[in-house]
C-alpha cells in the first residue's frame, strides 16, 4: 500500500531533525525507540528533506519524541500554508 504523505518538497524535515536533537537521540536511537517500524535511512532521507513524511511515520516520531501528533501536524502543515479552521 502506498503511503500517505502530509508533505513532500517541503522543510518538515528540519522540524522532525529539530525535535530529534531536542531530545538528544542519533538516528539510530530514533529506530531503536520505535522498534524498526521506520527505517534509518529513511528517517535520514526525511530530515534532508529528500523524501516525504507519511502519517505513519510522523505519528510514530511524534511518539518518540514525546510530542503531540496533532501539534507536530499543524507545525507541519503551516509550512505549507494551511490554516486552521475557525470552530
């Protein structure tokens, strides 16, 4: 099954590197913690931004990293300009 991906050619990498420094992990750390269900190299691509996020792998590196998926998601969609809607 193809991924969905939230963003792609964007600079959602810089966020998911920022957060993994934040917490003080190698990449390495990062897969260990979410038990081989993402990739280093991935993960790597991603943070250079030279491939796309899935839902997947944001909602497993929102665990990792101790943050709230759906505030890793907005931080990640106001890169592309989306705005919240009004409740």
């Amino acid at each position: 099954m193809t991924p969905c991906y939230i963003i792609r050619d964007m600079d959602a990498g810089s966020i998911l590197r920022k957060l993994r420094l934040k917490n003080g992990l190698t990449l390495q750390e990062v897969v260990d913690m979410a038990r081989g269900q993402i990739d280093k190299t991935t993960l790597s691509r991603v943070e250079r931004n030279e491939r796309g996020v899935s839902l997947k792998t944001a909602f497993l590196l929102s665990q990792v990293y101790g943050e709230d998926f759906e505030t890793l998601a907005r931080r990640i969609l106001q890169l592309q300009g989306v705005k919240s809607a009004k409740k």
